[in-house]
C-alpha cells in the first residue's frame, strides 16, 4: 500500500497544478502582511485537508485531496500510524 502512495506521489508531481508547494505559495502571495499570509496558508490547507477546525465534527478529514507533497508526506504519515497500530494489535 505505502508503495502505491509513493507512486501517486511521484505521478502528482510531474503536473504543476498538482503541487502542494505552488498552491500554498500562491496563498501566501494573496496577504499583504506576514500575519495574513501565515492565515491564508493555514486556510488553503485546511481546504485541501478537512474543511473543517479542530473543534469542528461535521466535514473533519473530508477534502483529502490527492496533491504532491500532501499524499506523500501528511496522507502517508497517517497510513504508516495506521498500518503500525493495525500490526501491533494480535
């Protein structure tokens, strides 16, 4: 499983409008100071992400959107944490 998410990840980043670091770039490029910018990243990847805030319940971990950078790095990390807790239990 963790080696079909490397190879979507290596697919996701041969397409510019695939790549995480671009869409959060542009998001950053959108504030004119440096609180904004740091807000406007924080919401353009939680709209790739969950759509939702951390005391939300409705839409948490619903987007998972299939960007470079995102599958391989956050959805990975996750599934690694997952497959970890799965083998453990007897």
């Amino acid at each position: 499983m963790l080696e079909l998410i490397d190879a979507q990840e290596a697919v996701l980043g041969t397409n510019e409008h695939f790549l995480l670091g671009t869409w959060l770039a542009d998001a950053r490029a959108w504030g004119t100071e440096e609180d904004e910018r740091r807000y406007l990243v924080t919401e353009a990847k939680r709209l790739l992400t969950s759509w939702g805030y951390g005391d939300s319940t409705i839409l948490a971990a619903y987007a998972t959107r299939s960007w470079a950078g995102l599958v391989g790095d956050y959805y990975r990390t996750r599934w690694v944490l997952w497959l970890g807790e799965v083998r453990a239990r007897p």
